[in-house]
C-alpha cells in the first residue's frame, strides 16, 4: 500500500500549472466580455420591443423631409435620410480637413515662435497655448460664433471687392462658370505636375552622376504656373463668374462660406493649433543641439541643416502625436452640431434620430462613421511615420 | 461554479429589467412618492422656473394636476428639462414617468415611437416671427429668406413643406435650443423665427424690443399639444388622461379652485357629484382616491384658471382662448363625459 503511494507521482492539480491557468483565465475574461455584450445587445433588442418601438435600418431608403443649408453635395428635403447622411459626411470631413490643414500651419508657426530667442514673441506665443488648450472647446466655438453674428446684418454687408461680401452669415464669393473648353486647363496642371516630377527625378540623377547642379525647383514650379495660364487663355479663357446679388433678404447666387462653418474651423483650428504647437516644440528641443553643430562642422548652409538635419528628425518625434491631434480635430468637429453646421451628428445623429425616433440604428451609424474615419487617418499616418522614420542600416 | 452563478444571476437581472417596463407606473410612482416629469428647459408661460426657482407654466399645471391626483401634493414632482432632442429618449428610457412638453401629437410619434399621447392641453400652429422695419405681411412673401429653427422638431419639416408647396426656397439656419435660435434671429442672422405660434409669443416677450416684430398671420400646420407616456401601461394612461379631461371638464361645470369646496358638499348636478367624487367611484377605477378630481380643481384650479395664470391675455405671453375654448364658446375643448 505505501510502495504504491511512492510509486505513483503526486497528481499535480491543475491550478499550479501555469500554463493551464494563463489559458484558462484568459478564455474566462473572453467569456464573460462575449456575454456582456450579448447581454446587452439581447436586453436591449427586447426592451425595444416590448416598448413597441420599431427597430432596423429600413427608415434611411424615406424621404428626410427636412432642408439642409450649404451642402456639398446636391440636397433637398424631398432626399432621403440617407443622403441626409450623406451630407452629413461630407461635411465632417470637409471642416476636418481644412481643420487639420490650418491646424498644422499654424501650430507649426506657433511651436516655432515658441523658441524664439526675442522674449515679446516667445511670450505671446506661450500665452495664446495656455489660454486656448485650457478653455473648452464648445465654449470658444460659441465665442467665435457670436463674433461672427455680430457683424454687420446682410443689407449692411462689407463690401471686400470682386464681387465678395462679408457679413454675419459668413463670406459671399462669386462662383465660377466653367465654359466648354475649360477642361483643357486641369489637363494643362497635371501634365505640367507630371513634368515638373520628371524634371526633378532627372536633375538629381544627373547630379548623382555628374555632380552637375539644376535649378529643377524654379523650372517645376514655373511649368506649373506657366502651362495652365498659357493653356487658359489659348482656349478663349472659358470661364466666367456668377457675382452674388442681394435679393430681398438674402444673397442668391455665388458661393458660400457660412458662418458656421468659419466658426467651427477656426475654433477647431485654433485649438488643436495650441496642442500642435507644443507637440513640434518638444520634436525640435528633441533634436541634439550635437547634430546642428555638426552639420555646421560639415559646413552645411544654416537653412540646409535645418531642412536636411533638424527637421527629419524631429518629425519622428513630432508625427506619432500629431495622429492623435488629428483626430482628436475631426472627432471634436461633432460638436459643429451645436451651431447648425450640417456634419454627422446634426445630420444622421440629430434631426434623422429625432424625426425617425430610431436612437439606437443612428447612434450605431455616426459611431461606425466616426470609427473608421479615425482608423483611416490613423492609417494614413502610420504610413507617413513609416516613411520618415530611422531606417537602420 | 461561479460562471452557473454569474449566469444565473445575469438571467435574473434580465427578467427584472424586462419586468420593469411592463410594470405598473401609477404603483411605480407611489412607492417612490413623487412623479417624475419631463417638460422644457425653459418656455415662457408654459414650463420655466420663477424668480424663486419654482416651476410654472401649463405644461407645468399639468404635472402637478396629476401629482395631485396621486397624492394631493402639487409638489411632488421632479421636474426634468428635456430638449426637442432628447425627450424621448428619456421617455422611452423610463428615467421620466409623463412628458408634458409641448409635444405635437403625430402619427409617427404615437405609433412607431412606443408613446401613447393622453389627450392635447392646448391646440397650437406653427407661424412665423419677422422683424416689422423689413414690411413682410404675409409668409407667402418670405423666398429666399433664413430662417432661425430649433432641431428636433415638427417644425423643420412643417417648414420644408410649406416652402416646397408654394415654389420658395428659403435659408435653414438651425441651431440646438430655442434661445440660441432667438440669439441668432435678433443679431440679424436670419429674417424669420418659426415655431408653435404659442412660443413665438412667449419668445417675443423675452426680446429686447418686442413691439419691433410681428408674428405673420399664416399659421402652417396643427400642432396639437399634450402629454404623453409609454405605450402599454394603461392604467396610468388613464390616470394621466383623466386629470387633463377633469380640468376640462371642471371649466365646463363651473367648478373652480374658488367653489370646488362647496360644490362638493353641494352638487349642482349629477356630473359634478360623479368628478368630484361625492356620489360614485371614479377614483378608485382609476386607482387613486375618491376625491382625486376635488383635489386637482382645489390645488391647481379648472383649465381656464389655468390658462389665465399662465399664458393668458393678462400674462406677459397674452395669449387668446382661441381654438383652446371650450367647444361651447367657440373653441374645439371638448372632454368625454363623466360617468
């Protein structure tokens, strides 16, 4: 009996071993958040029904019904919900990009500033990030939009010449009627981009080769002005502009920039400009002061080191976070809602939920939407960081 | 071992919730011992606080009518502001009992919603504010005008249609509350406010200048107003719907706060025995107590004494009976019988 016990080896349970246990908890977390999400989603499949509320994704093929102003793409109320949705998109992502554009500028411009060695200039930088990154955001695009309603009213409009007008609906510009032969000056661009590449690649290689220097900056940058004027007015200049007249009440005609929408991007710009600023302060403080000197020891030209030395390697440091801020920008432009400019939430996730009543399918929607506009941009500059990061050799 | 726990505990908690929503509210609301009501963040003459920070208004009446009527109590209330966006959802969500926001009464609403709408407490259109100095006289001549409005309503597709119907084009300009819509139409952002004619006026009295604009006689849709519940629960859509048509019908008897006491013990006739509840059981058919009527008329007063409080043409608002007179002076009120 006791040579028995001996002969067999203590069974070890389970719970000591620890790859068993790794396994085993991990399939349990999987497990219960498999469950939650059930448990919601079935809870709340059955309290809409027992509320009698009907559910599904029928109601985006009806008539919105509901007018929008300034859309990008063609619009009225006899459109169905989804192109409402539609609208609604191209709005969001219309402010988003012009956000992130001005946003950028201007934190550069900001973060640069930030450095300078004259004390007035490096201060009023400093204070303008303090105050704009610590008041909220809605708040300062009620303050802009209030400063845009206090303008002039429409008959009193500032005249801005070329048939441009400002006043407390935004900016009133002529907009253009192309004539037949217009497509001929696009054309002209593209060639004279494509050119203007070849150009470079060409002047480089035979800089590699020959040491022979081109000036292939100037000759691009004048075949892309040159060719599309020079091709503009050999085919009559076919373009003409419809100048906004004041009807009644309104301007008809023309282009738009609407107040909302000034408001929205400056405030969105403006504030994501401070968080920017401060993001390509620390990339160029990030930068060794070793390497500049360097680069001057190998005598390169000061604007060379900081084209060729300083900056490449501060946009390691700058990228990663400046994806962050980017979309933080098109995110924050959901809060356009507020003052009526048509994106997402004012669309699909505002007048569409309340006049159709189906919370739960529009919120899902403007989630879905905002979620893969994010992992795009997310996308995009991941691949921009791969592009510029250390390649070691 | 703990997994069977946690899933048999996750299946009760389920059949709670589910059991939640089919369980009776008037029981609900007297275990808890107030009435949760949603009304607006703020209208003049019909919810808004006072200078002391009480609400009042007649939608406001109307919550307390029915706190009354379950406990003869006008403030046992809580009292949620809503926006024309969010209300109901918070309706549907259960976190109020009653809405009582100038809600239009709509097909959709009431069907596709889960809402059961009680009865209308004051018959509304939708018209158009304009400033005097730009000599509109009809919304007929309003092409190419902005327009202020508040999201979340009829009103964006009751306008739509009617610019639609008669070739306009207008200008939306259309912005989340009711004061940020009043902001931007006197900074001259837009040329027209539209909503419920009601809430022009009471917004009018608000504005700086009011005699500077003028309210367009066209009136574009119904608007019929009332409170509303979810859909299921009959027995507290009957109390609901039986405190509104007792106000009425108290005006229609000539029972007010000032008489109630007295005809109460004396009944000028059989119908004023039966709402006040000094001759049949009414009250307990409804679940609440005999004298549920006699307490609403004595605390908040008949419709009409109501009205005059509130929105009247003694008040700020001004407000005509109008189309919210009784059927007998010429209005459309008109309550089914007592009995």
């Amino acid at each position: 009996m006791a040579t028995e016990t001996l002969a067999t080896p203590r069974r070890s349970s389970l719970w000591t071993d620890q790859k068993f246990r790794s396994i085993f908890f991990q399939a349990l977390t999987i497990g219960i958040l498999g469950f939650a999400i059930a448990f919601i989603a079935h809870n709340t499949a059955t309290n809409l029904e027992n509320r009698g509320i009907a559910s599904g994704f029928g109601f985006l093929s009806n008539t919105a019904g509901y007018e929008l102003e300034n859309t990008l793409i063609p619009y009225n109320s006899t459109d169905t919900h989804f192109r409402a949705f539609l609208v609604g998109l191209t709005g969001t992502l219309f402010v988003a990009f012009f956000g992130c554009i001005v946003a950028t500028v201007f934190g550069f411009i900001l973060g640069v500033l930030r450095l300078s060695h004259n004390f007035l200039i490096n201060r009023v930088a400093y204070v303008y990030v303090e105050i704009v990154r610590n008041v909220p955001l809605l708040l300062q695009i009620f303050v802009w939009w209030a400063i845009l309603l206090a303008l002039p009213v429409v008959r009193e409009s500032f005249y801005l010449g070329s048939g441009m007008y400002f006043y407390n609906g935004g900016l009133k510009a002529p907009s253009p009627i192309f004539g037949d032969l217009f497509w001929m000056t696009p054309v002209a661009l593209f060639v004279a981009i494509g050119a203007a590449i070849g150009i470079g690649r060409w002047a480089k290689k035979r800089q590699d080769a020959t040491g022979e220097t081109f000036p292939a900056f100037w000759t691009g940058l004048g075949l892309i002005f040159a060719l599309p004027v020079m091709t503009f007015f050999a085919t009559g200049a076919p373009l003409e502009w419809e100048v906004p007249t004041l009807g009644r009440f309104r301007f008809s005609g023309g282009l738009a920039i609407t107040d909302m929408f000034l408001a929205l991007l400056i405030a969105l710009a403006a504030y994501t400009a401070a968080f920017i600023a401060e993001i390509v302060r620390a990339g160029i403080l990030a930068v060794n002061k070793g390497q500049t000197e360097a680069a001057y020891a190998l005598g390169l030209k000061p604007n060379w080191t900081l084209r060729l030395v300083v900056i490449p390697q501060a946009l390691r440091v700058i990228v990663p976070p400046l994806t962050s801020q980017y979309l933080n920008l098109t995110k924050n432009s959901s809060l356009g809602a507020f003052i009526g400019y048509p994106e997402l939430v004012a669309t699909i996730g505002g007048i569409t939920l309340n006049q159709t009543g189906q919370a739960v399918e529009c919120i899902l929607i403007t989630m879905a939407v905002y979620l893969t506009i994010s992992l795009s941009i997310s996308a995009f500059m991941n691949w921009y960081n791969r592009s510029i990061a250390l390649v070691e050799r | 071992m703990r997994l069977t726990t946690l899933l048999a505990t996750a299946a009760a908690v389920a059949t709670v919730s589910a059991g939640v929503a089919a369980a009776g509210t008037l029981d609900d609301v007297k275990a808890r011992g107030s009435l949760s009501c949603g009304v607006t963040t703020g209208l003049a003459g019909f919810a808004a606080p006072n200078d002391q920070g009480r609400w009042e208004g007649l939608d406001v009446d109307m919550c307390r009518a029915v706190a009354v009527a379950i406990f003869n109590d006008p403030d046992a209330v809580t009292f949620t502001p809503t926006t024309g966006k969010d209300r109901f959802t918070v309706l549907q969500s259960g976190e109020i009992d009653m809405l009582a926001r100038n809600t239009t009464w709509t097909f959709s609403r009431d069907v596709n919603l889960g809402f059961e709408f009680l009865g209308v407490n004051y018959y509304d259109g939708q018209g158009f504010m304009v400033r005097k100095d730009l000599g509109v006289n009809s919304a007929k001549e309003l092409d190419g005008a902005a327009v202020c409005i508040q999201t979340g309503t009829t009103t964006e597709l009751n306008l739509a249609d009617f610019f639609r119907a008669n070739n306009m084009s207008f200008e939306p300009v259309v912005v989340e509350t009711g004061d940020q819509a009043r902001q931007a139409y006197e900074a001259g952002r837009c040329d027209v406010y539209t909503t419920d004619a009601s809430g022009l006026a009471a917004q009018r009295a608000g504005m700086s200048d009011p005699s500077a604009h003028k309210i367009l006689p066209e009136i574009i849709s119904k608007e019929p107003l009332g409170p509303l519940v979810r859909h299921g629960d009959h027995q507290w859509g009957d109390v609901v719907r039986w405190t509104l048509n007792a106000m009425i019908t108290a005006e229609e008897l000539g029972v007010t706060s000032a008489n109630v006491e007295e005809q109460s013990a004396n009944p000028s006739s059989p119908e004023v025995a039966r709402l006040l509840g000094s001759e049949g059981d009414l009250g307990e058919q409804l679940g609440l107590s005999t004298d549920w009527a006699k307490n609403v008329i004595a605390r908040i007063g008949n419709y009409s004494e109501s009205f005059e409080r509130n929105i009247g043409v003694n008040t700020p608002i001004g407000l005509e009976r109008g189309l919210n007179a009784l059927w007998r002076d010429g209005g459309i009120l008109y309550t089914p019988p007592f009995r």
